[in-house]
C-alpha cells in the first residue's frame, strides 16, 4: 500500500508540474518516451527555454494584432440618440431658406460634446452648430438649408440634394464649456454618431414625416423664447456689485423732482 500511494503522490506530482510548464514543453514531453534518459530530458528543456521567449513575443503580437482587427471591425458604441435617425427632413420651396430639425438626447451616463459638420457649409448652418449634453439630457437643433431652383429638364420634387450632415460625440468630463479644440485635441476618441441625408417633402401635401418636423421646429423655437427670455425676479433687484435698488427711495427721488421743477419746496 505505502508502494500505491507513494506512485500515487509521484504521478500528481508530474500532473502539477506539467500545468505549470509551457505549451512547448507539455508538447515534448507528451511525445517524448517516459524512460528516456535524463540528458535527453535537459537537452529538450534547454529548447524549450530557448524558443519560449519568441514565441511569447509573437503570440503576444498575434494577439494584439487580432484585438486591434477585431475593435476595427466593431461598430462604435453610440452616445446620442437622433430624431430622426439618419436623414433630414427639408420641405422642398425652390429660392428660400427652409429648415429642418433633430432632436438629440445623451443616452451615456457621462457629458458628451457633439458637433454637427456639412458638406456645404456656405449653404447651410444648423443652430447650436455645437454643444454638451449631460446625462439623459436632450435638445433639438435647428439646420437651415438654401433650396437651389430646379434645372430646366427637372422636375422639382425629383430634385435630389447631394448635401450631407455628420454628428460628432466625444465623451467629456463633467461640466465643462464647450471649446473647438476639445476634438481636435482628443481626435482618437471621437465618434462619428451618424451620417444624415437630406430628402425633400412637399410643403402642400400633408404627410406624418412634415407633421412631426413642424412639432420639432415649434419646440425648437419655444426652447429659444425660453432661454431669451430673463428669468423672473423673485427678490430684490441686484445692480452692479451686489448693490440693492430701494423701491422706495425711487419714488421719493421722483417726487423730489417734481416739486422742484414745480417750484414748491420740499418737506
């Protein structure tokens, strides 16, 4: 029994030490014979720990090499949700300026700049062009675009815009104000959200794509009256540094006045 258990300890011995060698040497010695000798046995570890470190480095860069594919080849994680999601919806008035609208939301748990680009930026602008969003915050940006009349053989709602927008996100931290240089400085991390084409409706003919960008635009401009406006004082007013106007001490000033010019003196 001592004979059994000491082969016992002696084989679980080999298996732990065959886990903690290489893959090169676990090879060898599965294909080498049990009852070789021990020269053969040192000459085969030499080898092994010869050719280990060029194999670590290749496996290494292989593996690097395929993570590096493999990230290329993932969509990128989006940031913003668009409305609509991947066109612009303009009605089609030939010689004006017609809008359009998008309405953008921070999905991320983190601030996100984003920055709209055009192919024709003489042509058309979009308000805010920029900005930062914080978490689950959303706004709607208004793009003006100028309709080109028809050509003389074209029919004018076959007209097709080859005019195209890209929305930009780059994650930020906190609150921060917005900058142009942010994405430029940080042009590795930046997301392209989407490419948005642009497809004319008929002003004249009702359609759920126009109902929807009249309800945007009037938010739009809604959004803007409100942030145009001053807000509501609720206490004293404040002038220059912290100083507080007396309501009272205006009238009385007025009053002062009025009877001086009047000629009456005052009590």
């Amino acid at each position: 029994m001592m004979g059994v258990d000491e082969e016992k300890s002696e084989g679980a011995g080999k298996v732990w030490s065959l886990c903690r060698m290489p893959k090169l040497w676990q090879m060898s010695s599965g294909n080498g014979n049990g009852s070789s000798s021990s020269s053969s046995s040192s000459m085969g570890n030499n080898n092994v720990y010869q050719q280990t470190p060029s194999s670590e480095r290749s496996a290494v860069t292989s593996s690097n090499a395929f993570f590096s594919m493999a990230k290329s080849l993932l969509p990128a994680r989006r940031r913003l949700r668009l409305d609509p999601s991947n066109k612009l919806y303009f009605p089609y008035e030939p010689g004006k300026q017609v809008r359009s609208a998008i309405d953008i939301k921070n999905t991320s748990k983190s601030h996100v700049a984003f920055k709209f680009q055009t192919t024709a930026p003489k042509s058309c602008y979009m308000r805010p062009p920029e900005g930062i969003l914080g978490p689950g915050e959303s706004l709607i940006a208004t793009v003006f675009k100028f309709v080109e009349p028809p050509e003389n053989n074209e029919k004018p709602m076959e007209k097709k815009s080859r005019v195209k927008f890209k929305i930009m996100s780059l994650k930020v931290k906190g609150e921060t104000d917005y900058v142009p240089e942010l994405f430029e400085e940080q042009k590795d991390e930046v997301t392209v959200e989407q490419i948005l084409l642009v497809v004319f409706l008929d002003p004249e003919r009702s359609c759920p794509a126009l109902e929807k960008l009249k309800r945007q635009l009037a938010e739009a401009e809604a959004a803007l009256e409100s942030r145009k406006k001053p807000q509501e004082e609720t206490g004293p007013r404040i002038v220059g540094e912290g100083l507080v106007i007396d309501e009272w001490k205006e009238r009385r000033e007025r009053y002062l006045a009025k009877q001086q010019v009047e000629g009456v003196a005052p009590t």
